[in-house]
C-alpha cells in the first residue's frame, strides 16, 4: 500500500543552484533589455542567440528556454511600441509589409508575425543547443539495457 503519511510542516530546504524568483525577474529584464538595444540597432538575429544561450543554460535549469522566449518577444515589441509612441508611422508601415508579404492588410497581422519570429527565433536556437550538446546521463541504466536486451532478442 502507498505510503500515505502525514507532510511535514517544516520547509524544505531550498536545492542548491535553483535561482530564486528575483534572479528569474533580473535575468528577464536583462534578456529583454539586450534583445530590445539590439533590435533597435538592427541586429534582428540576437533572439537566436538568446536561444542558444538559454539551450545551454537549459542544461542546469529547466525554465530558461520559457524565459528566453517571452525575452524575446518582449524586447522586439519594444521597439516597435516606441517607434508608435515617437509618431511615426509604424501603422503604415506594418500594413505596407503586410501586403507585400500576402498578408491581410491589418498592422495587428504585422506586429503578431514579427513577434512570433522572435519566439521561434529563440526556440530554433535552444533548440539546435540541446540537439548538439550531450546530456550528462545521456544513455541511463534502464535505456542502455533496454536497448542491448532489445539487440539480443532472438525473437526479433
């Protein structure tokens, strides 16, 4: 029968080398803020090494690739935002895009697909990181048996 017993009422003792909420928040900001400079200096391949470097950093902790994608998407809508808030026409120009590339003449169309580049921008380089770096238990004891059991079958 499963053990069903009492939880204890004392904390748990935080795992070592989990950052908490604030580091999450700052690493966010930073992200956020280097994807946005850089998108304003026209550098529009920087979401892919976000990517890359929350695929390594993926490795230690599991959250990062979330993170790096909402940084994303959150620092190439910056731009964008201020261009509106300056004046200029950020509207025309996302319907003019739009209606060169075959999409409905709406800016809101514009503005959704640039974001979603960024995010996949970002995913893409996490991504091709966790393909191409091992992971530290890369074949466990259950997988590699598994397979050499599954070699060795007769029946097969």
């Amino acid at each position: 029968m499963a053990d069903q017993g009492v939880v204890s009422a004392e904390p748990r003792p935080a795992a070592r080398g989990v950052p908490g909420p604030l580091a999450w928040a700052a690493a966010f900001v930073v992200l956020t803020a280097l994807v946005a400079a850089t998108a304003e200096a026209g550098a529009w391949f920087v979401p892919f090494i976000v990517g890359v470097a929350a695929g390594v950093a993926s490795l230690r902790w599991r959250r990062m690739v979330v993170l790096a994608v909402f940084a994303a998407v959150a620092g190439w809508a910056i731009p964008m935002w201020l261009l509106a808030l300056r004046g200029l026409p950020a509207g025309a120009t996302a319907r003019a895009i739009a209606s060169l590339a075959g999409l409905p003449p709406y800016a809101a169309v514009t503005i959704v697909a640039t974001l979603l580049l960024a995010a996949l921008q970002a995913l893409a380089g996490a991504w091709l990181t966790r393909a191409l770096l091992p992971r530290r238990g890369s074949l466990n004891d259950r997988g590699s048996k598994a397979a050499i059991s599954a070699i060795d079958d007769p029946r097969s």
